[in-house]
C-alpha cells in the first residue's frame, strides 16, 4: 500500500497540558528534566503555581551613596547601617562611631533579653570587642572578652565565640555586662569548649529551638541548657556552615549554606541538603569569600546570593520556592538581608541593577525600583515524537496573559541544544487577558529530533501552560 500524505488536521487528536513552573535543575542533562521543569530561567518563579510568571519586584525604602558591605538592623523603630565606615542611622545622621575602612569586615549583633540594648561586634576599638547600643550611643563592654567573631543571645545571656580558639564565652544571667564575676554557678559567667579534631573555629552561631546552635565550617553543634550545672554538647552533625549570614530562620525550619549545599534542619532529625538543583553554582563558591554570601527569607521564597569564582561580593542570586520545592534565577545581587517584620530588606551595591539602596524584596509592584523587569524562560528539550514512534507533536499552543506594559518574544529551536532560535510571536503591547499563542513548529520526525521554546521579555508576563498536541501514527 503506498504511504500517503500526513493529513494537516489528523483524527486521532489528543493534547498534553504542560505547566512549566517547576523551576531551574542544573544537575541532569536538561533531556532529563521534568516536563514542568525549565533548561534555563531568569526573573521568573512559581509563587502563581502551576503558573509560571515574572517575579516580584523590588521597591526602595532608602537611598544611599557608597558600596562596601551594609548590615542592616532594625532597633526601636529606627533602620541603621552597620558596614564600612562604622554604624549611622539611615534616616539621617553622623555615624555613632566609626571603625577604620575595611568594606569586608563582618558585623554581629544581638539584641538581649529585655531589647535595652543592641549588642554588636565590630572591628573597633580592639579586634572583636563587644559594644552595646541604647538607641543614642554605642560603649564598649569592658569586662567582656576580647576577639571575639560572634555574639548571640540564648536563655537570657549573652554568647559569644572566641576567634583565637574554641572557647565560647556566656555572660551572666539577664547580665550582658558581667562575663568574669565568680558568682554561684546558675548565674554566673563561664566557658565552654566546643573542640573539633579538625581545629576549625565558629563560622556563625544562633538560637534555634531552645538550643543554641554553633556551627563550624565542617560540623554542626547543639549546646543544651541553662547554666554551668546543666550545660551539654550534643552529637555533632558532619554539616557545617561557611557564611553566617546564610542562616535564616523561618517557621520553625533552620536553613544555612555549606560547603556542599543548601541545607535545612527542623531541630531533630539530620539536616537535609535542598540544594542538587543548584550544587553547580554552589560548588564555585571562593572559599576566600564565602563569609560575604548571604540568605534571606520573605516567607514565602528564601533568597540566597553567592560569591563565584573570583569574585570577592556576590556575583549570582537564587530563591527557594518554600511552598513548591524549586529553585529560581534573579537578576538581583543584595550584600545583606534583614527580615523587618512582615518585610524582607537588603542592601543593593552600587554596581548591582537596579542601583544601591536598601529594598524591600518581593514587594507589591513587579518593577525594580521602578524599572521594568527583564526576564527569560527556556523549556527542557521535547521529543517530536515518542520513543515508540507511535505518537508525533504536530502543534504547539502556549496560554500567556501580559500586563498592558508588558512584551513578549516567543522563538523555538530544533535539537536539544544551541542557540538558534527562530522567532515566531512578538508583542510590544501587552492585551491584559489571558491569550492562546500557537508555536508553528517545523518538525521532520527522527529518531534524534528534540525542539525547545523560548519565552522572553520584560514586565509582567504570565504563561499559564503549555499545550502540545499529539497524533496517533498507525494502529
């Protein structure tokens, strides 16, 4: 029987209805990526899922001039600075005190029991001396130990961790000024040595429930408690942290990058790294920056940027979508995260777009600094046809909605890989409805053939699925 023409419209008519907010997964090749899952995106996420649309943007709370490293700090109602030059109140005003010019110095702070003072270690007066700040001046705590790296606050003390060995030092009890009296035991100060066989000193420390929790580059220690009497170590995790200011608390879930990965820890059973799709990045952290890398969470995505290569600041920026378990791209480069509230803050560089200021991030608006959004998704490879060559695409509809401000490029490419696209939907204008694009694919079935779609733009842009439809060939 002779073969005859493949009908333009076949019968037997069937169609895939394909989300694609699944996120970015650099550890398979991208033929092996879920269907939902995307070979490459930027500025785009899954807080809509199943949708995938252009993510939120960022909205300034204050101007600023200068680049270094800025910590922000909330304390009695009023935003300050703590980074190169010394501590200032970003409403305005003169610095509190300064320290001299090293934009790499890393801050600790702690509040206390009661929130009288904001305790804070800086590089001066003496390497790591702890001072504390009442809302008007900052003094020196005289009687507290000197070079110290980190300061925490745990069952109504004061800790901090010694930068010269593994001692870790408490204050009195609800006394962040007494750290050598020789009082009775359950109120006094103390030591406290956390010895590792690798000799690694703290890399960041916090309370996390109930326990304080000291974490070194390599390992991971739980100090249970309440004073000298009952002060116990317990068994260490082989998970450490290299940048304390990666750890964030959110609901109740510890989370802090390692040498390895991203981990997370809910208090009792061993911490589990969430990271594989991204451990390529990871991997090129510079060891001799990896202090400067830096976490944030707003509730409902956990920011984290990384220091790459050669690079001495943060040079790439993901978020963790809580919710859905996948990981995003963004264009963003804070220095610093501060969570205020409701409110997730950080601190822009000069260098970085949309410019330096401190940002709420995942605002309202889906500008940066009122600056439209650029952003790009590109799906995994499909296959023409099945394996068994039963079933070939033979069209493609994507359902997109687009802000009246918003543009659209829609291009695909044959084969699994490259970067020959081949433009087949423009739009410079967005509809602000919900519209059924078709991609007119041109397809010759083989056994190796494989297309993917590019969507790209800027504004916000919503594409709510892709649809492929297939035939059925032969019986």
């Amino acid at each position: 029987m002779p073969i005859g023409y493949w009908p333009s419209r076949p019968d037997k008519v069937s169609e895939v209805v394909q989300s694609l907010a699944g996120g970015m997964d650099e550890s398979v090749s991208p033929i092996e990526l879920l269907p939902e899952q995307l070979e490459y995106v930027s500025n785009m996420d899954s807080e809509l899922y199943p949708t995938l649309q252009t993510r939120r943007g960022c909205a300034e709370i204050f101007t600023l001039s200068g680049s270094g490293s800025f910590y922000i700090v909330v304390y009695k109602d009023r935003y300050y600075l703590l980074g190169q030059g010394g501590m200032i109140p970003i409403q305005g005003g003169n610095f509190l005190y300064t320290i001299p010019d090293n934009p790499t110095q890393r801050w600790s702070h702690s509040r206390f029991y009661d929130g009288e003072y904001l305790y804070i270690l800086a590089g001066s007066p003496g390497p790591g001396k702890l001072q504390r700040f009442n809302g008007t001046s900052v003094s020196v705590v005289a009687d507290a130990p000197p070079d110290q790296s980190f300061v925490a606050s745990h069952s109504n003390r004061l800790f901090l961790a010694s930068t010269q060995n593994n001692m870790i030092s408490y204050s009195g009890l609800r006394a962040g000024d007494d750290w050598s009296s020789t009082s009775d035991i359950y109120t006094g100060p103390g030591k406290i040595a956390v010895e590792t066989e690798d000799g690694e000193m703290p890399t960041g420390m916090i309370e996390f429930g109930g326990s304080l929790i000291i974490f070194k580059r390599f390992t991971m220690h739980k100090l249970y408690g309440d004073d000298a009497s009952n002060f116990e170590l317990g068994q260490a995790f082989a998970v450490g942290c290299i940048s304390a200011d990666t750890i964030v608390v959110n609901d109740g879930l510890l989370y802090w990058l390692a040498s390895d990965g991203f981990y997370v820890y809910d208090g009792g059973s061993a911490p589990v790294n969430i990271s594989r799709a991204i451990e390529a990045y990871i991997r090129q952290v510079n060891s001799a920056y990896a202090k400067t890398c830096c976490a944030g969470c707003d509730g409902r995505f956990i920011h984290i940027s990384l220091a790459l290569g050669g690079e001495n600041w943060p040079s790439v920026c993901f978020k963790f979508d809580l919710r859905n378990r996948t990981w995003w791209r963004s264009s963003l480069l804070p220095r610093s995260y501060y969570k205020h509230e409701k409110k997730l803050l950080s601190y822009l560089p000069p260098t970085a777009s949309p410019g330096s200021g401190i940002m709420e991030m995942n605002s309202e608006s889906y500008t940066d600094k009122g600056s439209q959004i650029f952003w790009e998704a590109r799906t995994k490879p499909f296959s023409v046809q099945t394996e068994n060559r039963k079933k070939v695409i033979n069209r493609v509809y994507a359902v997109v909605d687009m802000d009246p401000s918003a543009t659209l490029d829609i291009s695909y490419a044959m084969g699994p890989e490259g970067s020959s696209w081949n433009p087949v939907y423009t739009s410079t204008v967005g509809a602000g409805e919900a519209r059924i694009l078709r991609i007119p694919l041109i397809t010759r079935p083989g056994p190796n053939d494989y297309f993917r779609i590019r969507f790209k733009g800027s504004g916000r842009v919503k594409v709510h699925r892709l649809i492929l439809e297939t035939t059925r060939r032969g019986n």
